[in-house]
C-alpha cells in the first residue's frame, strides 16, 4: 500500500514537470512568433512610408522678375560707381556730376534735361545695352556690349553733358551737349549745384554705411516739399538680397532724409 501511493506520487511530479516544459515550450514559442512578425511588419511599413526630405529653393528661384535683372546686370559690371563718376567729369573739363545711373536696374523714362527728376539711383550695376546714338532706351540686361553708365555732368554755367561709358572696361561711348536746354534750364542745374556741398561720392559713402550693397545710381534732386527747401543726392543701393533701397541725403549736410525698400 505504500509502495503504490509511493509510486503514483512520484508520476503526479514528473507528470507536473513535463506539463510545466511544454507550457513553457509553447509560450517560448509563442513569443517568438509575435516578435518575428512585429519585425516584419515593421520593415514593411518602412519600405512604404517614404522618408521626409526638406528642400531649399534656390536663391534664383526665390527672386521677383526686378530683382533677377539686377542681378544680371551687376553681374556683368566691373565700373564701380566712383570710377565711372571720376570718368564723367573728367570728359568734360571743369565740370560737375549731376547724375549717373547704372543702365538696365530700376530704369525710368529720363531726359537728360537738367530739369529731370528723374527716379533715385546708386552705384555700379550691369545693365541695358547702349544705343548707337546714345538716346536709345537702355534694355532691361546687359546688352552684347555689356552694362552702360549713362552720365550727366554740368558745366559752371549749367550746360549738361551726356556721357556714356561703358560699364565693363570704362571707356567712354559717347560724350555729348545735351541740346534740349534752355536759359532758365541752365540756371537752376547752376543753382542746384551751387546748395549741393556734399559730393555724390559722399553721399554714397553715407548710403552704404546704412546699407551695406552696391550703389547704382545717384542723382541731384530738389527736395520734396515736405522735406524743406535745398537739394537732395538720391541714392540707390542694391543689397545682397537684390533689393534695391532709396536714400535722400541732404546735399549740404549728408544727412539722410528719406529711406525707402523697394521689396519688388
């Protein structure tokens, strides 16, 4: 009698032992399964969901239709501002800068009458191609002859002279007596020069210590009636983002008096 409860003991443990072993064979195994198949479907996902990509449009890209012609255009000059001002007036002996402005950026209608007041401008940047005559209208990029300053430089008794130059190599295209002048249109060139103390070459100084960029054009205006009586250089400055600011500086002083962005 104790030998048989001894032995059906004995198979009740090692029946519990081998229970235990496949329950613990079958979990293992069940785990496996679920492990291997949250693998796969993981790699799936990937292959399905495509990686993010941030892209940068180029600089190129992001320029208004203005901006990419002054681009253009000051691509292609090597005159500087100051050099073609010092070519101007020493083509005319004696003479005075009244205005210069770099073809092809920011053109507006102009005549070269003294009595123009004509849009602001700066300093060195390529643009239009000159006329034969040079009374054409400058086109909006360099030309095959390449960027053109267009300059008007006055005599002490206010005869204004046309010269161009040509903005790659600094020679001189055209000098000229504008022919178009009157008495009267003379007199207030001579006056206007006469309350500007301040040279454009200062005034230009004093812009792009504001803005840091490349003048295109200056030019002797009277100020604006709200602005007080006496003269103005205005002064355009084409920054590294391609906009173009316009500076009034008082002639006398070099202070400035009006600043504008334009974001075209």
């Amino acid at each position: 009698m104790n030998s048989a409860s001894s032995r059906s003991r004995t198979l009740k443990a090692v029946g519990a032992l081998s229970l235990a072993a496949a329950t613990a064979l079958l979990m293992t195994g069940c785990g496996q399964s679920s492990d291997s198949a949250t693998g796969a479907a993981t790699s799936e996902a990937a292959k399905v969901v495509p990686q993010q990509q941030t892209t940068t449009p180029s600089a190129t890209a992001q320029l208004t239709e203005e901006q990419q012609e002054r681009k253009e255009v000051l691509d292609a000059t090597k005159v500087t501002f100051d050099d073609a001002a010092t070519t101007a007036t020493g083509e005319v002996a004696g003479s005075k800068l009244v205005d210069l402005d770099l073809e092809g950026v920011d053109d507006d209608d102009r005549s070269p009458s003294p009595t123009t007041t004509g849009s602001p401008s700066g300093s060195p940047s390529p643009t239009g191609s000159p006329s034969p005559t040079g009374t054409g209208s400058p086109s909006a990029s360099p030309g095959a002859d390449g960027p053109v300053w267009d300059a008007h430089v006055a005599d002490k008794d206010g005869t204004i002279h046309t010269v161009r130059i040509n903005a790659v190599d600094g020679k001189v295209i055209e000098a000229r007596v504008d022919t178009d002048q009157d008495a009267d249109d003379k007199k207030q060139t001579a006056d206007r020069l006469a309350q500007a103390t301040q040279t454009p070459q200062q005034a230009a100084k004093v812009a792009t210590e504001k803005k840091k960029g490349t003048v295109t054009s200056v030019s002797l205006e009277d100020k604006d009636d709200n602005d007080g009586d006496g003269a103005v250089w205005k002064v355009d400055v084409v920054g590294s983002d391609w906009k173009r600011t316009t500076f009034d500086v008082d002639a006398k002083n070099d202070t400035i008096v009006r600043e504008e962005t334009d974001e075209d």
